[in-house]
C-alpha cells in the first residue's frame, strides 16, 4: 500500500494562430481550463495542470512533464480548434488513459446576439470560442492510428449533471485502479480442497491490476496471537461489543479467543502492509493454528470494515473483487448462492465466515456455532443481511489467461433469511432470478462473487477501459 495521491494529468488546447487575430480568445479559454481544474479537484487527488497547450513545441514539453509527474490519468479540455500535432506529443509520452472532454461553455450560441456584433471578426471569435467539437475527430482519428487509448464525454462545461457524472466515474475508476496498482494482497494456507474454480493464476492477477502478491505464513499470525497482551484484548472486546449484537448464547471464552486473533489479525496486516488478504488453513486436531483458523472470522470482519477485505477459502479472485468493491466505497461483501425461492422470485445469497458489517442492514450478529460447515472447528460467527436498497455483484474471472470483470445490479430485499449464523440477503433482479442465475452462471464465473451497496455498474465498466479489461454485465 502507498500513500501517494492520485495524479490527474489536465491540458486544454487552441491555436496559437488565433491569439493575435482574436482579442481576448486565449485569455478566455485559458479560464475554461482553469474552471475545468476546479471541477477535478478532490481533496485526495493532485491535479496537475499544464494550461493551454498551443504549439508543437509546448506539447513536446508537456508530454515530457506529464511524465516526470507520473500522471495516472489525462483529462484533454478541448476548448476550440487545435491541431493534432499540439496534441499527440503531450499524451504520447505519458502512456496513461485519456479522456477527451468535448465541452461547450453554454449550451448554445445565442444566434441573435452573435448575428447582432455587426463585426465578423469578433464573430469569428465568439464562434471559435465555442468550437470545441470541431477537432474531436481529428484527434480521435490520431489516437487511434497511434494506439493510445481515449474516452469521451461530450456536454457543456457547467450546469451539465451527465457531464458531472462522467467526470466522477472516471476519476472514481481511476482511483480504483490506483489502490488496485498499489496494494499489497497477503495469501496465507492454501486452497480449500477440490474447489477447482477458485484456483488462480496470481502473474495474472499482477499483470492486470498491478496487485503485489505476498505470501505470508500462519506461524507469524499465531505467534502475534501469543504476544497479545490482557489490555489488548480488553480492548478489542470493547470494540467488538461496539460494532456487534452479541448472541446471549456466545460463550464468553469464545469471545475472548476471537477478540485475541482480531488482535493479532490488526498487527498482522499491519507488519505486512496488507490491503487485503486471502486465506484457509486447517491443521491438525488441538494444534495451536487450527485455534488460530477457528477464531479469525469476527476479526476478520472488523478488517473487511477497516478497509482490508479478507476473503475465506483461499479465494483470491474474490478478495480482488472485494477490494475493488470496497475502494469504489460500497463495501464488497463476500457471497455466493445459497438457494432460490420461485414465490418471491428472489435468489438467496450469502456466505460462511467474514461480512462487510459497514454495508449491512442494521446491525450485524454474532452468533455461536457447534460446527463450521465443510471446515474444522467451531465458535462464533457473524450473521448479517445487506442493506436494503440497490446492490452490485462483481465477480472477477479467469478465461484463458485473461481477466475479466462481470457484474450485474440488482435490489437487496427485506423479507425472511436463514438465521445459521452466516451473512445472508435477498436478491432481486429486473430480468428475473431464474433468467439471473442462468446468465451469470453462463460466463463461467467462480462460485463466489463481492456484493456491494449502489448501482455501480458504469464504473465498473470505466475501471474495465482504464485497465483494458473486458467488462460483462448481465443486468
């Protein structure tokens, strides 16, 4: 993980053939991409900002400087005619994405005052002052005989709530990437036996999103469970009881084994430097890590809340998705079918182990268990529902060595859920829950997916054109 801010690389262009003829067009411009800055500042983002690039020889520079700030995105503000050759230098260099903003500053040109300037010259000048839309083929043209990627958004410069939402999709989709590019995946034990779906190619996982995979060993975890000190511990059952309705049933003991691994989990990843991590270990009957492996579900719940998602069963291609879920800031909860109810036309879905308690419907449970079903061990577990409202499931694919990304939006929806201890939710979908099942299951996805609050959907399919990977949605 790093704390460098996301770079966004801006330029608007003209032609510096126009600034003696038209007075006051170059100052004008230069204002639009000034307002332009403004619209992309985040307080976590830097916005590096070369002005109004207007000659070859400012764009040979500019593309030098966009490379020497390490932009991770450009933003190109065409505000009249330029030509192509004022612009290919600047992004060329830079190697990054490009979106191309065809921005008028009104909506349109007041005709009866234009035709009323009695001037042609200060006609000229008013109309190239709205002739952004004029160079777009050129350099869309450019681009793509040169190979460098490029999107558009197409409105006006203010008073434009598409032209907004565009905007921050993409400088959403791109802080995304950013986390995915910089974060450190921590895989500790192996695969659950015989889940052929789930095993992954990790080069793969680094060669798309730029993820760093580190190996990390169950002795380390145990041997920080062993440091955990009384006040620790103490501490951490106080949070616990913050965060949780505890079952009357837990067995103190119990809690306090969980709340000594959410110790040891937190320094864990922290010595680590871990975004995420994914995991599954058994050991051997009464051996210190099998104590360990039985206890983390709560404080692993607490880091999935914390921003550190931690997917069970070895699943990284779903920690993958749970981070981009997370880091887009609709949560990223772990799930997978868990049976279909015909009557109400809903698919159940949900899943053993760690919830994202940050998206769930009221407060999440723990609840005690005699059995982890299909694994080793018993003692308590967090049972949840997610919020109510609109919900996206992403699910990350491994197809012949390439990755893809597949999702579909839906509703979280009240109504009965099995009470076993698990985090468990309701699902409708506009086209259907069996048309649903059938569709997602057909692109050959794993059996578990991240769910999250919110339609997010075209983000996802922006995150999928910065990294140039194929995005499917089914609904």
């Amino acid at each position: 993980m790093t704390d460098r801010k996301l770079k966004v690389g801006l330029f608007g262009i003209g032609l510096a053939a126009y600034w003696p003829q038209f007075e006051g067009l170059e100052e004008r411009l230069e204002s639009y991409v000034g307002q332009m800055a403004d619209k992309l500042a985040r307080p976590d983002i830097e916005v590096v900002n070369l002005g109004l690039i207007d000659t070859p020889e400012r764009a040979f520079d500019a593309g030098h400087r966009f490379r020497e700030a390490d932009v991770d995105i450009i933003f190109l503000h065409v505000t009249t005619y330029a030509l192509s050759s004022t612009v290919l230098p600047v992004v060329r260099r830079a190697r990054v994405p490009v979106i191309i903003l065809n921005l008028q500053p009104e909506a349109s040109i007041d005709y009866r005052s234009f035709n009323a300037l009695g001037n042609r010259t200060k006609m000229t000048g008013e109309w190239l002052a709205h002739c952004g839309a004029c160079p777009v083929p050129e350099i869309a043209n450019v681009f793509r005989r040169s190979g460098v990627a490029f999107h558009q958004i197409t409105g006006m410069l203010h008073d434009d709530p598409i032209v907004d939402r565009e905007i921050a999709g993409w400088i959403d989709a791109a802080r995304v990437a950013h986390v995915m590019a910089h974060n450190r995946l921590g895989v500790m034990g192996r695969y659950y036996n015989g889940m052929l779906d789930i095993y992954s190619d990790l080069t793969a996982h680094t060669a798309a999103f730029g993820t760093h995979i580190e190996i990390v060993e169950i002795d380390e975890l145990a041997r920080l469970r062993r440091e955990a000190t009384d006040e620790e511990i103490a501490l951490s059952l106080t949070t616990i009881r913050q965060e949780f309705d505890i079952d009357p049933d837990c067995d103190p003991v119990e809690l306090r084994r969980a709340a000594g691994t959410a110790v040891a989990l937190r320094k864990f990843v922290d010595a680590r430097k871990l975004g995420s991590l994914a995991y599954y270990y058994e050991s051997a009957p009464g051996h210190e890590y099998e104590d360990v492996i039985t206890s983390v579900i709560v404080g692993c719940s607490l880091l999935t809340a914390q921003g550190v998602p931690v997917a069970g069963e070895y699943e990284v291609k779903n920690v993958q998705a749970m981070k981009i879920m997370d880091s887009f800031g609709v949560g990223g909860s772990f799930t997978e079918y868990y049976a279909m109810d015909f009557r109400e036309d809903v698919v159940l879905m949900g899943h053993d182990g760690p919830g994202h308690i940050k998206v769930a419907e009221g407060r999440a449970k723990i609840r005690p268990l005699q059995v982890y079903h299909g694994k080793v061990g018993s003692g308590v577990s967090v049972e949840m529902s997610v919020r109510h409202g609109p919900v996206t499931l992403l699910s990350v694919i491994e197809r012949e060595g390439r990755i893809v990304l597949l999702c579909a939006q839906g509703e979280s929806v009240p109504g009965p859920i099995l009470e076993i201890g698990n985090t468990n939710s309701r699902y409708k979908f506009e086209i259907g829950a069996r048309r649903f099942v059938e569709s997602w299951n057909a692109e050959g996805p794993a059996h578990h997916c991240a769910v999250g609050v919110g339609h997010i959907a075209g983000k996802i399919e922006k995150l999928g054109k910065l990294l140039d990977l194929e995005v499917i949605q089914i609904c």
